[in-house]
C-alpha cells in the first residue's frame, strides 16, 4: 500500500477515522446516557450472535454426520 493509492480520493479521507471516533464515543458514553435503548440493543446483537453460532454448529454436526455416511 502506497500513499500515491490514495491520490484523488480525498472526500473520503476522513471517513475511516470519524467512524472510529464515533465508535469509541458510542462505546463510552452509550451506557451512560440511553441505557436502557443501549440495554436492548446490546441484548438484542448477543441473541443473534448465539442463534447465528447455534446454527453454524448444527451446520457442521450435519455436514460430519453426512461425511461419515459417504465414507
């Protein structure tokens, strides 16, 4: 990766680094000032990552579970 890659380009320049600083910020002070939206949230991103696990391991139980029949 070169500087010159980035040569005209300039209008997003600072995107990278605004949505960082708004991400840290979300994380600081997100709890303290709507918790209970921030509550919900959070709640709601931790269901979908356990049912999105849930179904991946089921995936791959079935996939041994077939490869074992064919062999």
């Amino acid at each position: 990766m070169d500087i010159n890659d980035f040569k005209g380009i300039s209008y997003f320049r600072f995107f990278v680094p605004i949505v960082f600083i708004i991400c840290w910020a979300s994380m600081i002070l997100g709890p303290e000032f709507i918790t209970l939206p921030y509550r919900e949230f959070g709640l709601l991103v931790y269901v979908y990552f356990f049912l999105k696990s849930t179904y991946q391991l089921v995936l791959m139980i079935n996939m041994v579970l077939k490869g074992n029949a064919a062999l």
